[in-house]
C-alpha cells in the first residue's frame, strides 16, 4: 500500500508551531506533498527540515517568502527534480526557481508536490498563472509519455488553485468571474483529465460528493459553516488511479485545531 498527503501549510514555519509537528508524529503517509511552505530550509527548524525517519526535498522560491514546495518520503528518492524547464517546448524555465514543482521518483511510481500561481482578475498575477498553465499542461503531457517508457505511474499532488466543477465549492455562483471558477481555467483542468489523460483521483472515488472541500477563508465562519472550495488535488495516470482504494480530507474537528487554511488530501493506493 502506498499512501501519500498533500497539504497546503500556509508557511511551514507558522504551521509547526500550530500543530504540524505533532501531525507528521502520528501520519501514515508515506509520501507527504508540501505547498506554501515560504521558507529556506534553513530557516526550518531541524525537527521540520529533516524529521527523523523521513528522507525530504525542499524548493524554496527564489522570492524570498513566497510559494515554496516540498516532499517528505519514507524512502530515498531515486530521482529528484527542481521545476518543470529544460524539456524543449513542454517546460518552461521562467518557473524553475519559483518554488512551484518539485519531483520524485521512487519504486515504480513519480510522485510530484505542486503549487500553481493563485491569480487574481485583471494583474499580473493571472497573467503569470496562465503562463504556467500553458507550459505545466504541456510537461505533463510529456511526462505522462516518459513515464510510461520507463514503466513507471505518475501522481501530481498539490494546491492546483482551481475549482473544477461547481460541486467543488460552496458559494460557486459567486465565484464566477473570479480567479480559481473562471471558465477558462475550469476548462485548462478538463484539459488536464482529458487531453493529457490523468484522473483525479478524490472526485474518481466520489463522483456525487459535494466538495470535499480542502481551503476555507480564515475570513468569517467559513470553516464553521463548511463554505470552502476543493482546489487541492492528487491527480494520477490512470493505471495508478485505478489502484486508489480510499480517499478523504483530514479536515480538523474544530477552527482552532486547524494549522493551515488548507486541510490535507490523502489518498491510499494498492501497488
């Protein structure tokens, strides 16, 4: 069984002293995707840089602050790789140093910790989100190719900042001209589970379910009254995704149990 979390953490550093620590103690994952961790490792604390027991790859953003992922493994990565450029016209360089990707391959399987751009109407922002949109739908397409050569799965985890369908969040027809429900980028998803043929893996296994949403506004009683978005995604080839036997959102039981804005995703795969 191979069971793997991804989670947003709203900065690494704010969430170990919230209760990231005392998560990581008692999770069965072994693999863990981190996004928004906006730190250099070395302004991590040891017990949250190199955890005992845990083999991990950081990519800070050359931005001081700002993005930043992670993977945790239980067992020593094969392959590592920083950003998604250097593959012809299917990366894109301008990303490689902006804390957004960052890639493992372990025994038959390439598992990828993401944070694509959040956007916002009419900045820069989209502009950049776009971008990455164009250039990450290519690598994945190309990736997928590779991956398949080397006889090998593909499961992309992370903080996709989008909201797919409108069971996927609460107050979807608010949401309709902005950033995460525009229609062009609900349409670059689709893109991503039918052109590029990956599978999410958390609606595969609940096609009816409203949400489950992974991000509430720390703004109001969004937790309280469950009006959250599900933007956070394990998306998988599709011969890995038809090993997934369950799948949830490790939603805390109260807002002050909370240690991010976002609540972790896991998966369980049967290899």
């Amino acid at each position: 069984m191979l069971t793997v979390t991804s989670v947003n953490v709203n900065g690494l550093r704010a969430a170990a002293k919230k209760g990231f620590i005392e998560w990581l103690a008692q999770t069965d994952a072994d693999v863990i995707c981190l996004q928004e961790v906006r730190a250099e490792p070395q302004q991590l604390a040891a017990e949250v840089r190199e955890p005992d027991g845990w083999h991990t790859v950081h990519a800070p953003a050359a931005a001081k602050g700002r993005a930043g992922v992670s993977l945790y493994t239980r067992r020593a990565p094969e392959r590592v790789q920083i950003g998604f450029g250097g593959f012809g016209d299917a990366g894109s360089e301008e990303f490689d140093d902006s804390g957004r990707y960052v890639e493992v391959d372990l025994p038959g399987v390439t598992v990828a910790s993401l944070y694509l751009p959040s956007g916002e109407v009419g900045t820069e922002r989209q502009d950049e989100k776009e971008r990455f949109m164009g250039a990450f739908l290519s690598y994945l397409k190309g990736l997928r190719v590779r991956a398949a050569a080397d006889g090998r799965e593909v499961l992309v985890c992370g903080d996709w900042n989008i909201a797919h369908q409108e069971v996927d969040l609460k107050n979807w027809k608010g949401n309709k001209k902005n950033s995460g429900f525009l229609p062009e980028e609900r349409e670059w998803l689709t893109r991503v589970f039918d052109e590029a043929a990956y599978v999410d893996v958390v609606r595969a296994l609940h096609p009816d379910e409203e949400g489950p949403y992974s991000w509430w506004s720390y703004r109001g009683r969004a937790f309280d009254n469950d009006t959250g978005w599900r933007i956070d995604y394990q998306v998988a080839t599709p011969g890995l995704a038809g090993r997934a036997v369950k799948a949830w959102v490790e939603r805390a039981a109260t807002h002050a149990e909370r240690w991010s804005d976002h609540a972790p995703v896991t998966a369980v795969f049967n290899l």
